[in-house]
C-alpha cells in the first residue's frame, strides 16, 4: 500500500511539472526579435567576452560562508531544547562546535579566508 501511495505522488508531481511547462507554452506569448534574444545585464548592452577568468578564492570564501552559516542556523533550535533534553545534548553541541572550529582553523590555515 505505501508504494502505491508514492507511486501516485510520484506521477501527480510529474503531471503538475510537465502541465505547468504545457501551460506556459500553451498560454505564453512567443515572439522573438533581436532585442528578446539578446543577452541581458542590467538594461546595458553587453560588450566583450562572457568567458573571463575570476579568481577562484571568491567561490571558496562564498561557499565557506554558507556553510558555516546554515551550520550556525542548527545552533538556535538546539538552543531552545537545551535544558530539556539534558547533559547529552550539550555534549552534543559541544562537538558539533568543535568540528566547525576545525573547519575554520582549516580554512583559515588553508588560506581561503584571505581576500585579495
């Protein structure tokens, strides 16, 4: 019984993605020009190359970033369940603090989080 009932999630999800793409074909206006095909940046026209080289340490330092951020985001339910669940769970978080504080002195030994 439980795969008939993802069996059926499974296809009213698939029906629901190709009818909207149905729909947005069916309903939305097609009309290219020159001005429709061309490439947008903020209302200018684009000018040079799309392939520039950019220096690797921004993606680093922007994924580093959220990964500690969605990691502290964990810290604030915990938080709250703190004093109810008991000693187990601050010895819990105290772990899981400390392979963020790994994580960072890595990077930071790593140099990632220098900007340059």
């Amino acid at each position: 019984m439980d795969w008939l009932y993802l069996a059926v999630m499974t296809l009213v999800g698939v029906v629901f993605v190709l009818g909207g793409f149905f729909l947005s074909r069916l309903l939305a206006p097609d009309h290219p020009e020159n001005v429709k095909n061309s490439a947008y940046e903020c209302g200018e026209v684009p000018y040079g190359s799309a392939w520039v080289r950019f220096n690797v340490g921004y993606y680093i330092f922007a994924l580093l970033f959220l990964v500690f951020e969605v990691e502290v985001l964990f810290l604030f339910p915990w938080a709250v369940v703190l004093r109810e669940i008991g000693p187990l769970a601050l010895v819990e978080g105290v772990i899981f603090l400390l392979i963020l504080v790994f994580g960072l002195v890595f990077a930071w030994r790593k140099g990632y989080l220098v900007w340059h």
